[in-house]
C-alpha cells in the first residue's frame, strides 16, 4: 500500500453507494449556484 492510501473499503469514485454531487472548481455545489445565485457567495447574517 503506497503512502497516503486510504485503507479499508473504500469505494470507486461515482459508486452507487455515494450521493453524486457536482462541485465545479470554486467548491461550490452548481444546485446551490443556481438556486442561491449570489446569495450562497455572501455569509448569510449572524453567520461568522
């Protein structure tokens, strides 16, 4: 096992197992773009 290999079961990337979720370079989830727009970039208030 290489160094920095996760050990145990670890499933394949887009297994049916995991939730799929498309994150875009920037880290944020295209869904929440599109619902939030520019909301989801600004804290939301009383949020630190």
């Amino acid at each position: 096992v290489a160094p920095g290999t996760p050990a145990g079961a670890v499933p394949e990337v887009g297994a049916p197992e995991q939730e799929v979720v498309d994150i875009p370079l920037d880290g944020t989830p295209a869904p929440a773009r599109g619902a939030y727009g520019t909301a989801a970039a600004a804290p939301a208030p009383g949020v630190v």
